[in-house]
C-alpha cells in the first residue's frame, strides 16, 4: 500500500486534477474505493466532496489545499510557483473553481455529458443560457494562454492542472468541441497538454 491514499472516482474533473499533480511530482498512490454521501465520505469530508487524500495522519479536501500540501510535504516540480510567481496560477484555479466550474462544467458539461450518464435528463435551457458565456470563456483562456505557453506562466502549474480535465471534457462535448477548436491558442495547449504522460496516464474511462 502506498502512503497516499486518494478518494474519489476516476471521471470527476478534481479528482483527474489532484491525481495529474500526484503524477507530475512522481508519486506512488492508492486509489481507494468510496461511496458517495456515506458515514465513511462525510468522516474524509464534512460536506460530502471528492477528491479527498490522505497522508500518515493527515486528511486533506479541497483540491487546492491538497496541491498545497503535495508541495508542502514532497519534492518534485512545484504545482504552486512560491512568491510572486504564484498570482497568475492562484488567478486561474480562482476563475476555474467560479466561473468555468459554473458556466461550462455545471452548465454545459454536467448536462450534456454526466446527466444522461447518471440516467437523468439534460435541461437544454441551461445548456443555451450557458453557451454564450462559455464562448467568452474560451476567448479569454486562448487570450492568456498565448502561443504555446501555459496559465501559470512559461512552465505547468496547478492553474493548467485545474483547468485541463473541464476543457477535456468540452473537447468531447457536441456543444462546445467546435467553439474550442475556432481557439487556436486554447486547442494547442489542450494538444499539448494531452501529450504529456501524467495526463495520458488519467484519462477518465467513460464506461
Ligand atoms: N471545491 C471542491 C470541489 C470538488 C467537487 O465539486 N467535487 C465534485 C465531484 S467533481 C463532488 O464531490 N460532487 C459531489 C457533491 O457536490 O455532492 C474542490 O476543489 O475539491
């Protein structure tokens, strides 16, 4: 058994994000089994959230917090820049966790993709409410993203790892695949961002 235990499923955005980083460090983890909503989840996490890892006598929730805490405790790159550096990546998984987790992910991707997965019914209001401001999204990450760099700056950061799975996801969804690709800058960093191993290595199985 590996010192890292990691809760939560596979196809979940965050938990894609924490296992990239476990990845990018070089570290060994468990996957552990759990079930949703149940007395073990909310003893892991009071309200109930995945991804959730644990560590010796330590448990951590809330994606930025564990990435905080990899740096905190292991070697390998750092996924938080320290000092000044950090700004533009703590800017991005800011506008990740707000506004792309509501417009896109929940808006859009939840919908189109997870409801009818989980046997519910995608509500096609939310979806066109949505898509216009998903199309600023899109604008304004291929404006910060530039011609091959990265969110954090020249280098990965955690910003890249906390926005990837979400625009993975887009790059398969109907509504939003062609939106994505018109970004030049944006598709070429999903490009090259799906190339490297820690990302090859967590693709969600979507079975
Ligand atoms: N702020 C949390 C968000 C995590 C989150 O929303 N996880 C989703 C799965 S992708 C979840 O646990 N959903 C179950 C629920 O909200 O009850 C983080 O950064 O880790």
């Amino acid at each position: 058994m590996a010192d890292l235990k990691l809760y939560g499923f596979n196809m979940s955005t965050f938990v894609r994000t924490v296992r990239i980083g476990l990845h990018e460090k070089g570290l060994e983890y468990d996957s552990m089994p759990l079930e949703m909503g149940s007395e073990e989840h909310f003893k892991l996490n009071p309200f109930g959230k995945i991804p959730v890892l644990v560590h010796s006598d330590n448990t951590i929730f809330e994606t930025l917090a564990i990435a905080a805490y990899l740096d905190a405790h292991f070697d390998g790159p750092r996924l938080i820049p320290e000092g000044a550096a950090s700004v533009r990546t703590l800017q991005w998984i800011s506008t990740m966790n707000d506004t792309v987790q509501r417009q896109l992910g929940m808006g859009v991707i939840f919908e189109r993709l997870a409801k009818p997965h989980f046997g519910m019914e995608t509500d096609e209001a939310v979806i066109a409410e949505n898509l216009p401001k998903v199309e600023r999204i899109f604008a304004a990450l291929d404006a910060a993203v530039g011609d091959g760099g990265h969110f954090g700056g020249t280098e990965p950061t955690q910003a890249d790892w906390q926005l990837l799975p979400t625009l993975y996801y887009a790059s398969l969804c109907p509504d939003t695949q062609g939106l994505l690709a018109a970004q030049g800058n944006l598709s070429g960093w999903l490009d090259r961002m799906n190339e490297r191993p820690s990302v090859q290595a967590t693709v969600p199985q979507m079975g």
